[in-house]
C-alpha cells in the first residue's frame, strides 16, 4: 500500500501516517499538493516550518521584505545572520535544510490585487500572513476567482484570528466588508505583538491548511477562529455568507463556467 514511498519518507512521516485522518492516501496528497505563503514574517514562519516539514510537496514564498533585527522576536524561520536578506532567501534556506524533497520556490515580489491571480495559480490552497488588509482582500478575491482555498489570518498585541474560504466562500469580505481606513488601521509595529501569539495563529493556518487538503474533520466555511491570549482561549465565531458580497458571486461565477 505505501510502496511508492521511500525509507526516509516512512520514517520521517511515520507520526502522521498512523494517523487515520493522514494515512499512506492522505501523504500522497500532501505530496502531490501545491500551496502558496502570501508573507514570510510571524504568521508565515511557524505555518512555513509546519508545512515543508509535513511533506507539503511544493511550497512557492511571496514576500518582498528583508529580515531586520526587530522580526526576530516573533519571525523564527529567520535567524541574526539572516538580518539584511531577503526573508524568501533565509526562508528557501531554512526549509530546505528542514526537508529537502520538499520544492521550495521563492518570489521575492510583493503581493497585490493586480498581479495576485498570476501569482496564486496552479496552487491548492494560499495561505495569508501578510501584515496589511490589502493583501488579504487581494488573496480572497483572487481564490475566490481561481477556487482556491484561503486560510487568512491577522495578529495583533495579545490576539490572533484565522479564517478559512473555501474555493466558494463565504469569505473574508462577508466577514469584515471592505478594506478600513488606512489611518484608521492598527498595526504590529505601532501596537506591538506578543511573540509566541503569532506562533499559535501562524500554527492553527498550517493545520487548518492540512486539515483543508486532507479533507479531515468538520467543514471549514463560515467560522472565524480567535485566540485571546490574556484570557486565554480559542473560540469559534459563525457567520453567514453576505448575499451581496461580489467576490463570493464571482466563485459561484467561476463555478458555473
Ligand atoms: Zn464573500
């Protein structure tokens, strides 16, 4: 049944092919899978480190910063000899000394809603950890129209959400509406964020995202996920698709053609 795997693959994944949910099918898929980290930095380290080293067959970066000393309290793919480089270089690095069979592909380009389609096709499923609300509505929109799954997430100071489209929503615009005022917009670097909080949010997207691949467990749409640190808890928000959204009229668009 696991013939087509070799020695080091049985051994490396052998904690999660006695999983029932992963098993030698659900290794090939992750085998076979292609997904896209829109952003290299706290959410994207831990959700990177988590994918490459499940055996997530290609994995494409998109980020268009360089590590500074002021990442590292929280970007943990990158170390202090990496201060100065491109975060997809130290990234391609780090992963590919973690699991080598894994393809690593790097795209040192920032993500934006004209070239994020391009970008994002001939992938399974996008995985957003940028710092910006552009972005994530760049990414929502564009799976949206490609139907491809999105796992979206967003931290700041003491608390985290992640939320996960499925190629037919409901979606992040549902949820949020359209993008705030940008002087309205808190942010990391202003409002600071607790290390360890991206840690558990950029985890919960990476299993969120092999859950997603896999097909295990409860459906995906129409949750937010949000960890409150202080409290501290994980809890689920519903909600339901806003009829008048247009980027979930454009997947049912898609669907149809
Ligand atoms: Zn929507």
């Amino acid at each position: 049944m696991s013939d087509d795997f070799s020695e080091t693959e049985l051994e490396r994944y052998s904690r999660q092919l006695v999983l029932r949910e992963v098993g030698p099918e659900g290794q090939r898929r992750l085998r076979a899978a292609a997904v896209a980290v829109v952003g290299a930095g706290g959410l994207g380290s831990p959700a990177l480190l988590y994918l490459a080293a499940a055996g997530v067959g290609r994995i494409t970066v998109i980020d268009d910063d360089r590590a500074s000393l002021d990442n590292l309290q929280r970007q943990v793919l990158h170390d202090t000899a990496s201060v100065g480089e491109p975060k997809v270089h130290s990234a391609l690095r780090r992963l590919d000394a973690l699991n080598p069979s894994v393809r690593v592909r790097a795209v040192e380009r920032r993500l934006e809603a004209a070239n994020a389609a391009s970008l994002l096709r001939d992938h399974d499923l996008v995985l957003e950890g940028s710092d910006n609300f552009a972005t994530k509505f760049a990414v929502n929109d564009a799976c949206l129209a490609l139907g491809i799954t999105a796992v979206i997430a967003g931290i700041l100071r003491f608390e985290g959400q992640v939320l996960v489209v499925p190629p037919a929503g409901p979606c992040y615009r549902c949820l949020f509406g359209g993008e705030p005022d940008p002087g309205l917009v808190p942010s990391c670097s202003a409002d600071g964020i607790l290390g360890p909080v991206a840690g558990v949010v950029g985890s919960l997207q990476a299993s969120e995202a092999l859950r997603a691949l896999l097909g295990a467990g409860e459906p995906q749409g129409g949750r937010l996920l949000v960890f409150e640190a202080l409290r501290p808890r994980l809890r689920a928000v519903e909600f339901e698709r806003d009829p008048a959204c247009a980027a979930c009229a454009s997947a049912v668009a898609a669907a149809r053609r």
